[in-house]
C-alpha cells in the first residue's frame, strides 16, 4: 500500500475486545474540584470504551508494567476499575489530577482547559506508557500500541500536479479526526465529504512537481486509507479567525458508514455506532461547562455531568450541540 510495514508490533490486535467483556449498571460520577469538568468527561469518554475498558481491566498491562514512577496506563487502569466497581454514586480522580503536569505540561490545576487538547495529551501519555523501554523502535512500530490499535488508523494525502497529472501520496497516522464545521457543514456526513473533498493548495504552500521539476499548481485530496477501531471526531466549535465559538448545531447519527470517505469507496459498509459525545455549553471556549453522555455496557445511555449520572434515551444523545464524537466499529 505505499505504508512501511511494522518489524515489531508492540501490541498483537488480537489482544483488542470490541463487545463488553462484563454487562453491568454504569459507575460512578466524578467530583469536580473546580474547573475540571474538562477532565471528568474525557475520562468517563475512555471509561466507556469498550476495547480500552476490556483491556486494561484485564490487567494485561499493569502486570508487566516496568515503569518506574508515573504511567498513564497503570493510571487509567486503576481510574476504569475504581469507577466502575464504586458502590459510591461519585469518587475523587485523584491520581489523575496530581499528575496533571506529566499528561500535559500546559495543564494548570483549578483552570477550566479544552476537553479536546487534555483527550488528545491523554491518549498520548498513555502510547508513550506502553512504549517504556522501547524507545529504539522505527515509528511504524511504535505505531502499533494498545492505543493505535484502538484509536489510530491512517491518513491517505494525495497531491497531483495540476500541470502534468503526477500524483504524489504519503500516509500520516492519526488517534482522532478535526472537522471544520464553520461553512457548510450542517451534518457530520458533510463534514466529512468536504474532509475528502479535493483542494487546490494556496499559492503559499506552492508544490515542486518532481516531474516537471518546476512549482506548479497542484490539488490535495485526504481520505481515510486505514479505519480505527475508535474513530474519534472532534467538532471545531473556536473560530480560528476571531476565536468566538461556533454554536451551531450540527446533526450526527447513531450509526455511521465511513465506507464513502476511505481511498476505497468500493469495498463493503464500515459501519460505526455511537457510544459517547462530549458537549459544551457557554458563549466562549475559554469557559463555560463541559458534560458527556455515555452508552454503559448494559446498553443504556446516561447523561454524566460531573458528580450526576441521569439515565437518557438515544433522541436527547442525538439533540446536543456536540464538541467530541466517539464511534466504535
């Protein structure tokens, strides 16, 4: 496929559940301690990850853990079974919050922070946890963790010469997906057809045909070549511009076919469901509240706003102005 191959892989897929491994009632709340909602819905988010949930309850990382001092994966381990096997309705994140600073150096403890950046500093500290004392690995083969398994997939880039028709592809690994959802986009379906839409590039980020050996003209297309397991999309709501946030609702379905925004539109339905949302509410995206609602192993929906977990049903899950979708396969 273009892609270098992996000569090790850290974490065989076969190791990866996607069904709950154990049925039960949804776990805790979490307290917020001022202005730490934006933590709270990330890690009800991953709590609620099947393939995550299944694996780290299964001890198959701490039981071969050689990290010495902080481990994002030893952390959300002990996180995952505290909230669910709490008999309490809400319990305190404490190790997540005293290491706030080894999940990401920008975090200040009691400030409100972006949901998104602390998911994304989050699964990051945890590839690097799985990968202690494999730090030689050529990138392919750190690309091929627990949380690439679960959550990364790859970008396909083509560029073509508007002058000559030479195509030109490379491949970048992602753990989520951004969408600009601030012309168009009405639905998360046109969202994604105007991701894989192609683009002439600007004159800025003007293109050096190896064929004609000149700079040209050229048009970009990104499609999805490999599909995660857990495609993660996030909603751009801050106006990169002016910075206001933009809060406009735009629909998003139960059930999702990627199938018509990969490289191979041809093969069969790639069929994903939808099994968590984080939303924001406030005028700004430098404040305001952030909650989730979560699908719990029994099959119910539950609204989770920090210390409540209220019982939903699908239609009020598919009305919010969501910031962060989570669909597995």
């Amino acid at each position: 496929e273009g892609m270098a191959l992996p000569q090790r892989i850290v974490s065989p897929p076969e190791k990866i559940c996607m069904e709950w491994q154990q049925r039960q009632r949804p776990g805790a709340g979490l307290c917020n301690l001022g202005s730490t909602c934006y933590i709270n819905v990330i890690l009800q988010c991953l709590t609620y990850t099947p393939p995550l949930a299944n694996y780290l309850l299964s001890y198959e990382h701490s039981k071969s853990c050689q990290q010495q001092g902080f481990c994002m994966m030893c952390t959300m381990e002990t996180h995952i079974r505290k909230v669910l096997c709490s008999s309490a309705s809400a319990i305190l994140p404490g190790a997540v919050l005293r290491d706030l600073k080894f999940i990401g150096e920008e975090f200040e403890y009691g400030r409100q922070e972006n949901a998104y950046e602390f998911l994304r500093c989050t699964l990051s500290a945890m590839h690097r946890a799985c990968l202690s004392g494999s730090s030689k690995l050529k990138v392919s083969s750190q690309q091929t963790t627990i949380i690439h398994q679960i959550f990364g997939g790859f970008m396909k880039h083509t560029v073509t010469c508007l002058s000559c028709q030479a195509v030109v592809d490379s491949y970048k690994a992602f753990l989520d997906v951004s969408l600009d959802i601030r012309v168009r986009a009405s639905s998360l379906t046109t969202a994604l057809q105007d991701c894989v839409t192609p683009k002439q590039l600007d004159q800025k980020e003007c293109f050096r045909c190896s064929k004609c050996k000149k700079k040209a003209a050229a048009s970009k297309k990104v499609t999805v070549h490999r599909a995660p397991r857990v495609l993660t999309l996030c909603l751009e709501r801050a106006d990169q511009w002016t910075g206001t946030k933009i809060s406009k609702f735009v629909e998003y379905p139960e059930y999702l076919d990627l199938r018509p925004y990969m490289s191979d539109t041809a093969g069969e339905p790639l069929l994903y469901s939808l099994y968590a949302t984080v939303v924001h509410s406030g005028d700004t995206c430098l404040e305001g509240h952030f909650l989730c609602y979560t699908k719990a192993s029994n099959g119910l929906w539950y609204r989770m706003d920090d210390e409540s977990v209220d019982s939903c049903d699908i239609h009020t899950v598919l009305g919010q102005q969501a910031y962060l979708l989570f669909y597995a396969r």
